[in-house]
C-alpha cells in the first residue's frame, strides 16, 4: 500500500443537490403502462420480431424485460427468444419495440423534471435517464432536503405515466449516479443519497470496478495488472504511478474513487462524435453474397449520409459481419471485422466501394445475421478535397449527387430517393425507414431532427 501524497479537501469541493433519475425498466414499463397493467408486477418482454403466432418460438432478440419477466425466466435484457421456456407461458406478454412512443414517454417524463430545475439545471443521460441540480429548488418548492423532493418527482411521474423511477442524490453528477446504480436499485423505496462524507462508507464499498461508471473490462483488466482490485485500492493506490501509467484517464479515475466531481450540469458542452456508423440484426439469416452485399450498399449510404449531415469525413472505413447463431467459419470464428483507411471522405459511392471491397477480401461464404458499418478519425469540414487520381469533373458530379439527394430526403423523407437495390430481393433500408434506432418507430440517422451524438452503441 502506496502513502499517497495527493488528498482533497471536501470542504473545498462544489457541494450541491444532484439528482440522478433512472425509469426503472423504461421500454418494459412503457408497455405495461399503456395496456393497464403495473410494471413491477406484470410479466412482459420487449422482442425484436417477435412471432405472430405464439405456438412458433422466434428467433428474436429480448430488448428488454418488466422485473417480474426477469425474475420468473432469469433473464436479461440481452437475451434471446430461445432463453424463454416454450411453449410461451400463458402469463407471459411479447411486444414488439415502439422506439417513436418511448421518445414521446421520455419526452413526457422529462418535462415533468422541468418543472423541479430550469434547462440549465436538466440534462437528459440517456433516454430513460437524467440528471436534475434541484440546489435552487428546495426552497422554492418549500423542501426540507433533496431526499423530499426526490420522493415528490417519483410520485409525479408515477401518477401521470404510470412508470417507477429510482433516483440516486449526491453532492455531484458522479456521486447520485454511483448512488443510484449500487443502492438506489436495491432500496425499498427507490431513493439513495451518497455525500462526500459518507464517502469511505459507500464509494470505497464498491467491490467490482466495472460496477463504478467509467469502468469497462478493459479498463478493469489494465488496473488488476497494477494490483488494482477494488474502489478502495484505487483511492489508495501511489496517484502519480497511476497517474504515469494512465495518463489523464489515471488521474480522473483516481479522483473519482475519492468521489470528486467537478463538472456542473450547467456547463455548454458542444460533443463531436469521433465515429458514426449504424449496425442491424437482419430479420433472417442471408446465405446470398448478392442480398448481403444489397445490405452493405444500403448502410454504406445511410452512414454517409450521417457524415454529411455532420459535415464529418471519414479517414477510416470498418465493416462487421456477424455469422448465423451457433455458425462458425473453418477458423472457429463467429464474426469478422476489418477496416481500411482511406483518404477524407463522406461520398456515398466510394463508401459502398470500400465497404465491398473489404467484403469481397474476408467473405468465405457463411451464414449471416449481423452487419455493422463503422467510421472513424473524423475530420469536420465543408471543403472539397480532390483525388489526383480521379476525374474532376467525376469527383465533382458525385458531391452534387449526394447533396441533391440529402436535400431530397431531408424535406420528403428517406423513402422518397432509394437505391435500385433496395427493392430487390434482402433489401433492408425501406422496411427499417419506419424504424427508431433499428427498433419499430422512424429511420434513426436519416430522418429531421436526428442525434449524432451517441453510443451505439
């Protein structure tokens, strides 16, 4: 054990009233809420492709499951239709995923927060998740603690949506989410508050790193190597050997296990994506180079049109083909992944090239249920960068291509300019233009009003 040379001064720290606020299984909630039925005691899953017929299995994906569907079946919101018992029990509800009506829930939800914090005051984590700094609200909404008025959000919610939420309170954004993901989920009443003070009593506890936010296996895996085990050894491991080893991601980390947060929910903050790409789950498995290669020519499209959107060029082209479930290749391989670099670009036509191309080197002729297309090392800019090895005027005519069909698709839709392939035979992209996210519901990345910014992923 290191004597640290480093320590901070809570007294020094900002202290405020955080509230991190979590919609208890959103999407499952979301159904069993507009059917009637209670979310806590109501056994439903949400499905991708979900079979008509309930005597059939499926084949689809669990996106997500009520907590009495978890308990029942024991399962997660990553299984598989094949991870329920069949015949389907009588109890049991399947639906299929409405992304457009969790959007509007969230939407709905969110505004109910707004009337506790002002814009500034509100950011939205994700879509069942947010931050509210209700600090300038107790004594406006005459609360004794923010425990008080945590219990009168849920309550709200709860009697306008019929969704539960849980919420972790904390003297900073990091320490409400560490209260809401380790106690907050646990407590009867769905409320955790973790201070600074109670800090050696609650963070330090924390036994598992990938259980602390920011910390992946990977990241986990480099700290074991360091002897590294647990919140504790982070807080009390030598800050400047971590710090060497790690580099700024060391320093924060090392920061955070003491509980230090300085970010305020008010700062502007103007993220760029450093990748876009977009991946489905096909609805079957597609044993025909030809059909699969329509779906890379569909993707191809539909990311550069993202990059163009965000006026974002790609310097490097990833594709992932993800094989049949149970199906491996002669290597014992389930996927493959590769990736190209290539000079800035966000052209249709010599993305779906460079696609193929990777596709046509690493394709052996197996069976495939996944594809995912990536890219990355973004450069912004509006400038148009000539290839010497090109015609002018062809580089030119493809850019005006592009832009014709981007203003196009913007003011009539997605659908109103398709590729030929796209009505052929394992066409994708006009079936999943009413789709959210790649879930029932709208055209995620191409249509008015999209998201750049986040994680598929």
């Amino acid at each position: 054990m290191y004597e640290t040379e480093l320590l901070f001064d809570y007294a020094k720290e900002p202290s405020r009233d955080i509230l991190c606020i979590d919609c208890k299984s959103f999407y499952a909630s979301v159904e069993c809420a507009d059917i009637g039925k209670d979310p806590l005691t109501t056994e439903l899953v949400v499905m991708s492709y979900p079979s008509e017929d309930r005597s059939q299995r499926g084949s689809g994906l669990i996106l997500a499951s009520s907590p009495a569907a978890k308990k029942a079946y024991n399962i997660s919101n990553v299984s598989r239709a094949r991870d329920l018992p069949f015949p389907y029990p009588k109890d049991l509800i399947i639906v299929p995923p409405r992304m457009r009506l969790y959007m509007e829930k969230n939407k709905e939800i969110n505004a109910i927060y707004k009337k506790y914090a002002d814009e500034a005051n509100h950011h939205v984590y994700s879509i069942d998740e947010s931050f509210v700094d209700v600090t300038g609200s107790l004594r406006l909404f005459h609360f004794d603690n923010a425990r008080a008025l945590a219990q009168a959000i849920q309550d709200d919610v709860y009697n306008q949506t019929g969704i539960y939420t849980v919420i972790g309170i904390g003297d900073n954004p990091l320490l409400a989410k560490l209260a809401l993901d380790n106690a907050a989920k646990h407590a009867a009443d769905r409320i955790a508050e973790w201070r600074y003070k109670n800090v050696p009593d609650t963070v330090w506890q924390i036994k598992e790193l990938t259980a602390f936010w920011g910390i992946g296996r990977r990241t986990a895996k480099r700290l074991n190597n360091m002897g590294i085990y647990s919140i504790y050894d982070l807080a009390h491991t030598n800050y400047y050997e971590l710090k060497s080893r790690m580099g700024i991601i060391g320093a924060q980390l090392y920061a955070h296990a003491w509980g230090i947060d300085r970010s305020f929910l008010g700062e502007t903050v103007k993220p760029r994506s450093k990748s876009i790409g977009n991946s489905q789950v096909l609805d079957r498995d597609y044993t025909k180079r030809s059909e699969i290669e329509i779906v890379i020519r569909e993707m191809g499209d539909q990311v550069a049109t993202r990059l163009r959107h965000a006026n974002a060029k790609a310097q490097v082209i990833s594709l992932w083909i993800g094989f049949s479930m149970g199906y491996v290749d002669e290597e014992g391989k389930s996927s493959f992944s590769q990736q190209m670099k290539v000079p800035p670009t966000h052209s249709s036509k010599e993305i779906i090239a460079i696609l193929l191309r990777i596709f046509e080197n690493h394709y052996t002729n197996q069976h495939v249920r996944n594809v995912g297309v990536n890219t990355g090392n973004l450069i912004y800019t509006d400038a148009l960068q000539l290839d010497l090895f090109s015609e002018p005027e062809e580089q030119v005519k493809n850019v005006k291509v592009d832009q014709v069909i981007d203003t196009i698709r913007r003011k009539y839709g997605f659908k109103s300019v398709v590729r030929a392939v796209s009505v052929m035979e394992g066409g994708r992209a006009i079936a999943r233009s009413s789709l959210v996210g790649g879930h029932a519901g709208g055209m995620g990345g191409l249509e008015e009003g999209e998201n750049h910014g986040k994680k598929n992923t």
